[in-house]
C-alpha cells in the first residue's frame, strides 16, 4: 500500500511540475518578447505606425525583430504605462523569477530524489495540521449499530401547529438577539393556522403523542423531517400508525423514562389518573393504552409532573375543581382512573390545567365570553367534589368550552365553528372574580360558536 501510495504521488509531483514548468516558460517567452520591444521601443512604435492593419504590424514585427506570433500579439496588446520606468523594472524582476522556476521545475523532473523530499515536506504538513487525537475507535469488537448511533445528539426546536403539522428545526436556526429586536418568524402557517406548541429538546429525546381515544403514540425527535425556517412541516397524522377517528390532544417530550415522574391523565367524563411515566417505555408502532376509556368517553389532557402538583379541572357548566395530585395514588398504565370531579349529568370536563404560582385562570364560552380569575380565589378541595363556580354561565354568555392557565404577557387565540379567529393578549382580558360572567371577547354570529381556546406559542 506505501509502495503503491508513493508512486501515486510521485505521479502527482511530475504531472504538476510539468505544468508548471509549461506555464512559466509559456510566459517568459511573452515576457522576452516584451522586453524586445522596450528595448526598442522606438522601431517598434515606428513600425506599428506605418503598418495599415492589425494583421500587417504583427508580421512587420515579427519579421524586423525575429518575433513569434504570440510575442507580437503580445507588443500589440501592450498598455502604454509598461513603457514606465517602474514597470520595466517589475518586468525584468519577474523574467528573473520566471528564469528561477524553470530551472528549479527541471531540476524537479530530472532527479526523483527532489520529488521524493516534495512529497516528505507535503505530508510533513498535512500531518501538523491534523495530527490531533484519534476520534474513531479501533476495536476487535463486534456491535450492532444502530440508526441512532448515526445521528448527532444535537440541539432542535420542534413546532406543531393548531392544525396538527410538525416540524424539526435545528436549534441556531434561532440565533441570540439582543433586547428590542424584531426576532425571526419560526414557521409559515396558513392564515387560520398558528404555533401551539414549541418545544426545544434534543435529537435523541421522545416525543409522546396522545390521543382522544385513550392511546400514546412514541416518536424520536430525530425521526421527525427536519424543514426550513419558513416551511410548515408535515402533518402529524403521517408519521404515527392512528386510526381515521383518533386526534391528537397532547404532545409531551420526553428525555427519559425516569423514576419520580408521572403523566397525569384527564377525561371528559372527569376521570383522572396518575401514571409514572417510566411504564410509558414502549417502542410499538401502533401506540399503546394510555388509559382505559369508559364508552362515550375521550381523553382530553395529559400532563407531566413531578407527584406534588395541585390540579384543576373545569367543566362545560363553568364549575372547577382544585385539588392536590397527591390525592390520586400512582396506578398501572391500563388502569381506568378515579373521579377527579363530579359531574351533573348532561356536564362534561373541557380542560385540566397545572396550577403555577402568580397565574389566573382563564376560561372561554361558546358565545364569546371570557375573563381571568387568579387561581387564589380557588381553594384546594378534596378530589371527587363538585367544586366551585368558575363563570356563571346564562343564555346570553353560553356554556364553557375551554380553560387555561395563563400569565401576563402571554397571548391565546379564540376560533369559531365557521373557522373566524382572533388573537388576543392575555393583558386585554379583564380579570374578575369566581361567580361572575365574563365580558364579550369575540362577537360570533347567531349561528356559529367558539369551539377553542389555545395558547399561542409566539411565532418571533
């Protein structure tokens, strides 16, 4: 392999002298030719001048001064500022140079000792330059490799719009900016589209996806197609094994399946049930039970905690309930639940919520009202109660449709049956007791209704 490495760069060593060496005798020749005629300038301005054409002072030249056709092509081309005194001198500094290489380049051809020491000193460089540690492992071991083991634990924000598309971007997409900028668009949506989730998380992490229908679906950050700035990625829908009636009502990331965690797991018929994550890790394509559902019931939120938070659910009847997590003992993946709320018979649950420090509750009608209630004004109460009144709710405001918690400075879009949208800041909302109205925050027409609420996720 030496023997063979070596001849191949001796070969790579004379083919290139010698192309050198062709260019620079090609231009000493010109450069002969140019000093010719400024050492007599004055013939060949004279000679030129009483020729009638191009053609006819090329061959003058090259028949008075014993010129190659290149040489007088080359007189003719002369700019007047060669005829300075500074340029000749340039002119004769680079014939001597030129002079130099030629003989240094034949040299070169004529001993392979010389191309031997060329290609020493070349190596000689390549290895100063990259003569750090070895970064591959050399071992007698056999493993399997896997898809994983090819892709870089690396740093990506994941956007899913209100829609259900998807997308992976790389992190420094986002680059730092100072206070007061514009910032950047994250993701190109249609009008009535809009960021709901961002998350920032790494290749190799999990995202957990589940369902109305009680499943979880698991996904590698990396398995998600990463797009541009301004594309709008692909739907979900595409890249988990769902049946035609599931929808996707929660999306969690997930570096590990650890101990000390837990999914927090909520019903629209007020079921609630805590599951430590680690009986989450599955790889099955086509999802696993996240809960067993009751008939006619649906999976409406899932949360992640640590065991310790408080919990507050809402109801379509403006009732809400708060209560420690702690009241609801750990239990096995495919176990049905426990009540979190009691229900009248014709009420349902539309939100389950982490209560935060210094955050309010903001809840949404079917009509169009709304208002902010500090989570203070909600005692903790034991699980299983009806809990309070959260909206009084009349003919004129409508039943509830939504609830979250939100804080200042943050912004939630309100969206019709007939697919109207609005945007609003959570400043703009008024923030009013338990047992009051709310006030109108989008004027729907008599015969559409706000069907969501969600929290928008900035898209700059």
């Amino acid at each position: 392999m030496l023997y063979y490495y070596l001849e191949h760069q001796k070969d790579v060593i004379v083919r290139r002298t010698r192309f050198e060496l062709n260019k620079a005798l090609d231009r000493a020749h010109i450069v002969e030719g140019l000093r010719i005629a400024l050492n007599n300038i004055d013939e060949v301005i004279k000679t030129i001048r009483k020729s009638q054409s191009t053609d006819e002072a090329r061959n003058n030249l090259m028949a008075k001064f014993g010129l190659s056709e290149k040489q007088a092509q080359a007189i003719l081309d002369m700019r007047l500022q060669k005829l300075t005194g500074l340029e000749r001198e340039k002119l004769e500094e680079e014939y001597k140079m030129l002079l130099e290489k030629i003989e240094y380049y034949r040299s070169v051809l004529a001993d392979e000792q010389k191309v031997l020491d060329i290609i020493k000193e070349e190596i000689s460089v390549i290895k100063d330059k990259y003569s750090d540690e070895r970064r591959t492992e050399i071992s007698i071991f056999e493993d399997n490799l896997e898809i994983e083991d090819l892709i870089a634990d690396e740093d990506v924000v994941i956007t899913i719009s209100h829609q259900g598309y998807i997308k992976r971007m790389p992190a420094d997409t986002y680059k730092s900016q100072k206070r007061g900028g514009k910032g950047i668009t994250a993701v190109s949506t249609k009008e009535e589209d809009f960021v709901e989730h961002l998350f920032i998380t790494t290749t190799h992490n999990y995202l957990l996806f589940f369902t109305n229908k009680g499943k979880v679906y698991r996904l590698k950050v990396y398995e998600i197609p990463e797009s541009g700035r301004q594309a709008r990625g692909i739907p979900i829908v595409n890249l988990l094994y769902t049946d035609s009636e599931e929808t996707i009502t929660t999306v969690i990331p997930v570096k590990e399946f650890t101990e000390g965690l837990y999914l927090l797991a909520a019903t629209k018929q007020g079921i609630v049930k805590k599951t430590p994550l680690i009986e989450y890790d599955s790889s099955r394509k086509d999802g696993i039970i996240a809960i067993n559902l009751n008939e006619d019931d649906e999976l409406i939120s899932v949360q992640l905690t640590n065991g310790e938070q408080d919990v507050i659910l809402v109801t379509r009847k403006g009732m809400a309930i708060r209560f420690k997590e702690e009241d609801v003992r750990p239990m096995g993946r495919t176990a049905k639940g426990v009540k979190g709320i009691s229900l009248d018979e014709d009420d349902y649950l539309v939100g389950m919520e982490i209560a935060t420090a210094d955050a309010q509750l903001l809840v949404v009608t079917e009509k169009g009202y709304g208002k902010r209630t500090p989570l203070s004004e909600y005692r903790v109460q034991t699980r299983g109660g009806k809990g309070v009144i959260t909206l009084r709710t009349t003919k004129k405001n409508g039943l509830l449709i939504g609830a979250k918690v939100v804080k200042d400075q943050e912004e939630v879009m309100i969206i019709s049956k007939e697919g109207i949208i609005i945007r609003l800041e959570v400043n703009d909302i008024s923030s009013m007791g338990r047992s009051t109205q709310g006030i109108l925050l989008m004027r729907v027409d008599e015969e559409d209704e706000v069907v969501a609420l969600a929290r928008v996720v900035a898209e700059e």
